[in-house]
C-alpha cells in the first residue's frame, strides 16, 4: 500500500446512485468514511453496507459521513441502495481511477481462479482532508463499530 495515514487523500469527483456528484474536497471540515467493496448484493458486501446503514445515527452524532465505492454503475448501485434501504451515498468508479489511486485495486482469487478486483480496504479521512486511519481486508460484520470508536478516539485527542 502506497497511502500512508498523515497523507493528503486524493481528490475524486464521482456520481452515487441517484446521479448527484460528490467531491472528496466538499466535504472538509468533517470526518468521511470511504469503503471500498467488490460487488453490489453480495454476501459480505450487504453484511458490510447493512452495518453501515445501522450505525449512520452514530456517524452523524460524531459530524462524520459514509461513502461506499465500487466499479459497479450507478443504476446498479440505485437497485442495491433501494433493496437495502441504505442512507448514504454509494458512489460509482467504472474506470477504477478512484479505487486504484486508493491502493484498493489489484490481482484477487475466487475458487482458484484469478481476476482483477477491488480490495476490501476502507480510509479515514479527517476534517483537513488527510488519512487519518487505513483498514485493510476489512470484516463486514465490524467494522461500523471499529470506525465509529476510531472517530471518537481520535476527536478525544483532538481536544
């Protein structure tokens, strides 16, 4: 991985699934959670953004916004938002541009065959637009939690 926590986080402008585009630079000033996940309405990319959408109340207490990213369209991203009721925005990479400069695109295996595909790695970014936490080969079933208790922590030391 060549992003480093401290690091400014590159800049990306894409559509969520309604079609509204979104800036990582509109959003300095407050904490933003970016996921990477392979595929739309599978089984450990539900369980992950399922988590998310629960602890939204808890991202909103803490001024902090949830952003999930995959190579998947932005209708397919509509089908999955609307069949999970998720409350935050599900933004569309096609060209991977985004997911690659975020380390998070690369050489993966599935039952002895290899593809390429996106990595399950989420970012912390912090209200000054740097990296202030990096996850790794994320498990969908915590990692809400582990993000929300990381923003606490770090809004304590802030203080």
């Amino acid at each position: 991985m060549n992003l480093t926590v401290g690091q400014k986080a590159p800049e990306f402008t894409l559509s969520d699934q309604d079609g509204k585009q979104h800036s990582l630079s509109s959003y300095h000033g407050q904490f933003v959670l970016l996921y990477f996940y392979p595929k739309d309405d599978t089984p450990g990319c539900t369980k992950e953004a399922c988590s998310l959408r629960d602890n939204v109340p808890h991202f909103e207490n803490l001024n902090a916004l949830v952003f999930g990213i995959s190579k998947d369209s932005v209708t397919s991203h509509k089908k999955f938002a609307d069949k999970f009721e998720l409350t935050f925005p599900l933004l569309s990479d096609e060209s991977t541009e985004t997911i690659q400069a975020y380390d998070s695109w690369g050489e993966r295996q599935f039952m002895g065959k290899k593809y390429m595909g996106t990595f399950r790695n989420s970012f912390l970014i912090n209200p000054e637009g740097n990296i202030a936490k990096i996850y790794e080969n994320v498990k969908p079933e915590v990692h809400a939690e582990e993000v929300v208790a990381d923003i606490q922590a770090l809004r304590q030391i802030a203080q």
